[in-house]
C-alpha cells in the first residue's frame, strides 16, 4: 500500500469521526475500564496542569466512573523520554507522550510539524499540528504498532543568553543550546556552534560558559531558573516542544467500542485545550522572566529582546534553504510531497521532492 494515501480524505474523514463521535458517545453502556498512562516530566506544566487533570480526574469523573486511570510521569520511572516509543511498540506501556523530536531520528516524519522556525505563533502551529496530523497517524499506526491519540504543545521555545543580543543574526560565533536535528541547522545556517545537551545540565554550563545561549520553553526555563545564569531573552518562537500522546495499538483495539468512542470525543476536546494552555504559559514565561504578571513561575528581571520583522524574515530563509530541504532529504520525496499537501499549504513553503 502507497504511504500518506489520500491525504485530504483522510482528513475529511477524520473530521466527520469527531463529529460523529460528538453525538454519538455516550457513558451509558461504558464497561469498566482501567489504563495506565505514563505521562511526560512531572516537575513541569504540561504533566501538573494538562496531563494529570485529564487523565487522572476528567475520564473518571466524565465517565460516570467507569475509567479510571492509573498517571505517573516518566521521570519518576527513571526514563528520559526517549524510551517512550520503543516501550510502546513493545507493549510495555498501554498509552503514554513524549516529544516529536524524541523520535525524529527514527521517524522523520515526526519532525514534520516542530521544525525549528516553521511557526510563527501558537495558532500557526496548531493549524500545523491539524493539517499533518492524518500523516502521523498512518506511519505511527502502519509502522510502529502505535495509535497516535492527540498532538498537543509544551509552549514557545524561546532563547536565553548569557551575554546581550540583538537579533537572531547575533547567533553567529556562539554556542546554542538546541534540541533536535532542524534547531541544530538553524543554528549552524546562522553561523553559531549547536550543542546537544540535558535539560538539567544547561544551568552549570550556562554559569561555565560552555554554551552562550539556550532554547527552552519560556515557562519551563523559568521554573528550572534558567534566569539565573543568563541576562537577556529572545522570544522568538524557535519550535513548541510539541508531544505525541499514543497507545499500543494491540491495548487500543482490545479496549470496548464505547470506550473508544468516549475516550475519542474527550481527547479531541482536550487537544484543544492543550493547545491554548501552550498560548497561556508562553505570555506567562515571558512576562515571568522579565519582571511583569508571574502566574506560575519566579520572577526575575531578564532583558527582553524584541523580536524584529527582519528577524522573522530572516528564519524565514533559512527555512527555505536549509532546514526544510535538509529534512526533505532525510524524510524522502514521497514524505515531502505529503508535506507539501498539508503542512505546506498552510505556510506557502514547499519541501523539494527530489
């Protein structure tokens, strides 16, 4: 069977589903259920407030009590993330998340909707996420053995640094913190050093200079005081640290088709939801980091460095001319022409093919 078959149908069809589903779930004849579901790093956000409530609270109590979910992070399993998908396929694990760009180097197509520079905002991103989405599923679920649930967003990655800049071009000469493969070329097209590094070990190395600046959420740096060991912010959204959630696709089917169904309309309720918690936090870590409103995280007093057109016009470039083809050319001509017919019409960008 042809990979990424009828795109637009899939898409068509998939809307339809969640309309459908909308009506039709009902928890009536839902049997009792219980999951397990391994959730992303529990010191931060996305787990307190998105995961853990849906999971743990909202099905049972949405469910008439008829689910009920058993929640823990990976982090107090003692896992990176990394290990997610393998553990998935595996059936080690019934329904679990982690970031796309964990699993890129396995599967360029999970590159496809968080390369570095490829939104501008969260809203372009969401419309990403949708259009490509259909994808995703078919070469999680064909390939892997996984069924793809919801894509959901940590918030704005966004760079801090230990030294004043002024615009994206001041990555040039200096070394950059960066997660993934496409945030390294963008950082290379740019001039700098990219250096692949822990999230916990960015502090120490910020305070050592080993590396100059940083890419992180502007909320999670914050709660992990990033501020304490740099001066000057740069809001730029370089990607969203966007996430899978998936099952084991032998669990999915054995779940009752009521359960499905019910579990169906409320992640797609819940995806949503996701996604304008990711806006929420994204002001909050700034304002939080430049001494504004702190909801949820400490205040400190960065240097806020405006983010100019050219700045953006600039990314823009370099997405056309090297992040893009260079993912292109790891992913394939077939997967860059379902590139191009979904996330491409929504960002007037094409991916070569050859």
């Amino acid at each position: 069977m042809k990979k990424y078959r009828n795109i637009l149908g899939l898409v068509t069809a998939t809307t339809f589903a969640i309309v459908s589903l909308s009506v039709s779930a009902s928890t009536d004849d839902l049997p009792e259920t219980e999951i397990n579901y391994v959730g992303t790093w529990g010191n931060l956000s996305l787990f307190k407030k998105v995961e853990n409530p849906f999971w743990s609270q909202r099905l049972t109590e949405a469910s008439g009590g008829a689910i009920t979910v058993n929640v823990q992070p990976f982090t107090e399993m003692g896992l990176k993330g990394s290990e997610i998908l393998r553990l998935l396929r595996n059936g080690v694990f019934e329904v679990s998340a982690t970031l796309l760009s964990y699993v890129g180097g396995e599967i360029p197509e999970a590159e496809a909707v968080d390369l570095a520079g490829i939104t501008r905002d969260i809203d372009q991103a969401h419309a990403v996420s949708d259009a490509y989405k259909p994808v995703l599923e078919e070469v999680f679920e064909e390939q892997y053995g996984v069924k793809l649930l919801a894509i959901i967003p940590y918030h704005a990655q966004i760079v801090y640094c230990r030294q004043p800049i002024s615009s994206i071009e001041d990555f040039a000469g200096r070394k950059v913190r960066a997660s993934g493969r496409s945030q390294g070329d963008m950082i290379e097209a740019l001039g700098g050093t990219a250096v692949g590094m822990a999230f916990g070990e960015v502090v120490p190395a910020l305070e050592k200079g080993v590396v100059d600046c940083a890419i992180t959420g502007a909320l999670s740096g914050n709660l992990a005081k990033w501020h304490q060991a740099s001066s000057h912010l740069y809001p730029l959204p370089i990607s969203w640290a966007i996430t899978f959630v998936a099952a084991n696709k032998d669990f999915w089917d054995g779940l009752a088709p009521p359960v499905q169904e019910f579990l169906a309309t409320e992640l797609a309720v819940w995806e949503d939801q996701a996604w304008e918690s990711g806006r929420s936090e994204t002001n909050d870590g700034v304002s939080c980091n430049t001494g504004g409103n702190c909801v949820d995280g400490n205040v400190a007093s960065m240097t806020l460095i405006p983010v100019q057109d050219s700045d953006y016009e600039r990314i823009r470039q370099i997405m056309n001319e090297v992040v893009v083809p260079r993912w292109a050319a790891r992913c394939g001509p077939e997967c860059a022409v379902a590139w191009n017919e979904t996330v491409g019409g929504v960002l007037d960008l094409t991916a070569p093919t050859n």
